[in-house]
C-alpha cells in the first residue's frame, strides 16, 4: 500500500492526535491462521489476506484484521466442541441434541471472545510485529514556545498543593464540659 498519499493532521494543534495518525500508517507484519483466504472489507477498499500467509499492511488495517480473525478463528474452535458434544450426546441417545450440545459449549467452553488468555495466544500468532515506523525519518515542526495562561493565584497554589501539614503550635485539644451549661450565670455575665 502506498503510504505517500497520507497527510497527517497539523502536530501543532495536538500532538497525541498526531502520533496516532503517524502510527496508523506504521507497517505491521500480521499472518492469517485460517484454512481460507480472508477478505478483508475498509471503506470499501478490499484487502486480501491468503490462508497461512504473512501479510505486510498499515496498522489501522492490521488492527482490525486482528479482531476479525481472532472472532473468526475462536467461532471455529467452538463451532468444533459444540460438533464433539452433539457427537457424544448423540451416542447416548439424547433429546434436542442441537440445543443441548449449544449449552454446553456455553456453559464449559474455554473458547470465548472475551477470554483473554486465549486472545493474548492468538495474538503471538496472527501479529508479528512492527515492519516499518511511519514517519520517523521527517523532523517534527518547530513548535512555539508555551504560555502559561494560568492566573497568578493558581501558578502560585500550583506550586505546593501536595505539600505535607507541619504546625509550630500545639493543638488544641476539644474537652467535653462535665456539666450543663447554667443559662441564667451565662446571661447574667454577658449583660454585665
């Protein structure tokens, strides 16, 4: 794929933004685990993936590939319990053999999409790594240099806002008064 007619967004404007544009276009080495060939369909442009193949394309690509096989490859390794289960439900004589074999491969199966280790071994095999850095080879803009727009009471709080408490006074402690309070001693000496 030619990588020329890509233009990444202007990196002044923010530059995570910009490293994800440039990283998009890294080329990256992907296999295809599958028995066929896989199509793979963005936005309209076709992206053909032969069976037990290495394929070099950009990571956005790559990216979604790598969901798509890895559903695909672990629906298989289902659909052949749920076959193994109907095959031994069968051999006992059981109702609803379809039903009940489904239920099983629901209930007991290791081979989930939302198993994460399954997903962490599927991607050793299918992602093989990073072929080619897009973009390193251009220096970054010259960029200008920062204003703090802060106000001068938040630079000044900004500064020691983490700062642990320290006290040169002894605290005073807070005693709980014995006795009720004589209300007519108390009016008595805040008249006088």
């Amino acid at each position: 794929m030619d990588n020329s007619a890509f233009t990444p967004p202007d990196p002044k404007g923010d530059a995570y933004k910009a490293k994800l544009a440039r990283e998009a276009m890294d080329t990256i080495a992907v296999y295809n685990i599958l028995d066929t060939d896989y199509i793979l369909d963005w936005s309209g442009d076709k992206f053909r993936f032969p069976a037990h193949t290495e394929k070099r394309v950009p990571r956005y690509i790559a990216r979604n590939f790598f969901k798509e096989i890895k559903d695909l490859y672990i629906h298989k390794l289902q659909q052949e319990e749920v076959e193994k289960h109907k095959e031994k439900l069968i051999a006992k004589g059981a109702d609803n053999v379809v039903y009940q074999a489904n239920q099983l491969a629901l209930n007991t199966s290791k081979y989930r999409t939302d198993n994460i280790e399954l997903m962490k071994e599927l991607k050793t095999k299918i992602w093989l790594g990073v072929v080619e850095k897009y973009g390193l080879d251009v220096p970054p803009p010259a960029q200008a240099e920062k204003v703090d727009l802060r106000s001068a009471e938040e630079k000044i709080l900004s500064e020691d806002m983490d700062m642990p408490y320290k006290t040169t006074k002894t605290p005073v402690t807070v005693t709980e008064q014995k006795y009720p309070i004589n209300k007519k001693k108390l009016v008595e000496e805040v008249s006088k």
